[in-house]
C-alpha cells in the first residue's frame, strides 16, 4: 500500500446553525479579527453583519477587508496582508465562496511571511490561526492546503500550498448558502461533484480518499438538481454542503486531474466562471479517462444510482451538465487553434494533470481541445 497522507483543517465542524458559535471559537484564537469576503454577497445576505455580531458578542474586534474579486489576485492577498497589519489582527475569517476562503488563507498563512506572494511559493511556518466559512457548496476550500490566485502581470492562474494555509477551524453552515443564486449553485455544485469524481479515480486516492470521495458524490448526484431548482431546500442544501466539505478533504489527501489542470487555464484565458468550466469539461475527460479508470467509474456508477456499464456515468455526467445550463459551447466562448500554444504549457506542468489516471501528453490535450471544438 502507498503512502497515505491526509490533510485538514485543524477542526472541522458542521451543521445547521454552527455560524452562531463563531464568537467563542474566534475569542480562544484571538482578540482581532479580520473579515477577508467578497465585495457584495456576503453584505447583500446579511450575513456579513450576523458574523461581525457573533464575533463582537464574543469579545472579538473586528476589521472588514471586502475587496476579493471571483477570480482573485496575488496583489489582491497582499493588500489584505496590509489590512491585517495595519489593523493588527491576531485572526482571519475567511467568509464566502472558494475566492474569499482562498485570499483569507493565503492572508493568514503569510502573515510573518516576509515576501511578497508568488506562484510557487511553498508556505511554511504557523502565520495566523483562520476560521473558514464557506457560503457555497463548491471548493472545499475550507480543508485544503492551498489558495488558487492569478497573476495579473502574466495571467497565470496557480496554486500556493503549504501547511500554514490549513485553517485552524472549518465552521460549516449550510444556512450560509441557502443565499446562493442559482446559477452559482449550479456551477459551485458542478466543481465539487468534479473534485469528488477526480479524486476517486486519481493516482493519488488511497482507501480513505475513496471512501470520501465516494460519499461526496452520492450525496451531491443526489441533491444538486433540488438545490438549484430551489433555493430554500434546506435538506439539499445540507446535503450538498456535506458533499462539498467530502470533495474537499478528498482531494486534498489524493490530488485532482485533468479537468482541473485544463480549468485553470481556459478559464484565466477566456475569463469563464470556474465551475462552469470544471462542468463542461468533466464528461470529456471522464471519456477520455474511461479505459484507464473504468473499474472504478464501475463503482461509482453504483453509488450515483447510474446502471450499466462505466460509459453511462459519462452519459450521466453529460446529462447533468446538460439539465444544469453547463453544456459550454467552447468554440463560442473563445477556444481556438491559435490558442492552445498557450494553453497547453500550464495544463502539462499542472500537478493535478500529472494525477490523471491517464497519462496526460501535448498530443493526447490537443487532441481534446480539438474535440471541444469540433
């Protein structure tokens, strides 16, 4: 047997109601703390102002740094670095989708990090303790060792990892999505049943991966459809909140695959939402994973209540995407010939390519993006 490594937050906990606990959790780590959310949701939801008041009842100062854009930036992390220093928070909390939870960890990883934040770097040390709370169902950025920012001078769209981005405390609410419109549900909801799929069939997944990642899946192929059509459904909401947080510790142990090695750059290139992209993409790369991963789509199959052989999880999968308004046209949406130079470079050197259970070449990618434009 490989060896197994798992990675989490520090704790994890998870139900209805749980944002209420924030101020006392946030008090044990601290005595400031700085919100790191988005620009507008979180403040339209209200729930901008619930969590300032948990934490106020707590005896917790607080700072607001709502300035993360959908697709964040590495000098957007670095503006939030000065907001932590300037307002001397000992605390994060990072409130919102994948973007927000990702700049508030990087925030709080790099806190005594003397350099600037780049791709690649490898974060080291203990930085500042960061509660995670997510308000999709997407990412399971919650539990993941990593921040995915782009470089405005190159573009480039990449991790940073290290232990110190782990959050000290994972608070999950599926109340805090109950708000989520529902194209972005769709899409959120999308990339997690992507990030459980890939993870289970990785060369990276390991027994204790599978068993998450498998349970993640089940649990979103069951709920996804409900929780877009509507909104309120509490059960699906949790249910799909449970998947997410499965897909995320998931992944995290065993890694992605091609769908998110190609994500990144299509969606940095023609400025696409993330999980649309990891939607459109799944089926196709499901496809072309089939005779390398057939075995356990086979089993997975069973577990999303999908019958007969590996092939129809990938007619399943397409039909999902299909119902859910993800089917992208990518030739619509920019892909071309002329591009695939430049899309090609970043997808190979992706450690999540580099887990496909598929060995993935310049040839064999060509000849996909060839195929999503045919």
């Amino acid at each position: 047997m490989n060896e197994i490594t798992l990675r989490s937050a520090k704790q994890v906990i998870f139900g209805t109601g749980t944002r209420t606990e924030l101020g006392e959790h946030a008090a044990v780590l601290g005595a400031r703390a700085l919100i790191v959310c988005g620009r507008t949701s979180l403040q339209a939801s209200g729930a901008l102002d619930e969590l300032r008041e948990h934490l106020t009842a707590g005896g917790v100062a607080v700072t607001v740094f709502a300035e993360v854009e959908p697709e964040p930036s590495l000098d957007t992390v670095e503006r939030g670095r000065q907001a932590l220093r300037d307002a001397d928070c000992d605390l994060v909390v990072a409130a919102g989708g994948g973007s927000a939870m990702d700049v508030g960890k990087a925030v709080a990883g790099l806190a005594g990090h003397p350099q600037p934040v780049a791709h690649g770097t490898e974060i080291t040390g203990l930085g500042r303790p960061c509660i995670a709370l997510p308000t999709t169902s997407g990412t399971g950025a919650e539990v993941t060792p990593n921040s995915v920012l782009t470089d405005t001078v190159t573009g480039e769209k990449a991790s940073i990892r290290g232990h110190a981005l782990l959050p000290e405390l994972a608070l999950v609410d599926p109340e805090l999505t109950v708000s989520c419109p529902r194209e972005q549900t769709a899409y959120s909801g999308l990339d997690a049943l992507t990030q459980a799929i890939e993870a289970y069939v990785s060369t990276g997944a390991n027994p204790v991966s599978d068993l998450l990642a498998e349970e993640s899946a089940r649990r979103i192929a069951g709920s996804l459809r409900a929780a877009v059509a509507d909104g309120a459904n509490l059960h699906a909401r949790e249910e799909m909140a449970l998947g997410s947080l499965l897909a995320g510790l998931a992944l995290a142990s065993a890694r992605l695959g091609l769908v998110h090695g190609l994500a990144h750059p299509l969606g940095s290139l023609y400025h696409l939402p993330h999980g649309l992209v990891c939607g459109a993409l799944l089926p196709w790369v499901m496809e072309y994973n089939l005779g390398a991963a057939a075995e356990k789509y086979e089993r997975l199959a069973v577990a999303v209540g999908v019958r007969g052989s590996p092939a129809n999880l990938v007619v399943w999968a397409r039909e999902l995407v299909d119902d859910l308004g993800a089917d992208l046209d990518f030739a619509e949406a920019g892909l071309k010939p002329e591009d695939f130079g430049e899309i090609l470079p970043p997808t190979l050197a992706s450690g999540s390519s580099g887990h496909n259970p598929r060995p993935v070449d310049e040839e064999s990618v060509r000849e996909l993006l060839t195929r999503l434009i045919a």
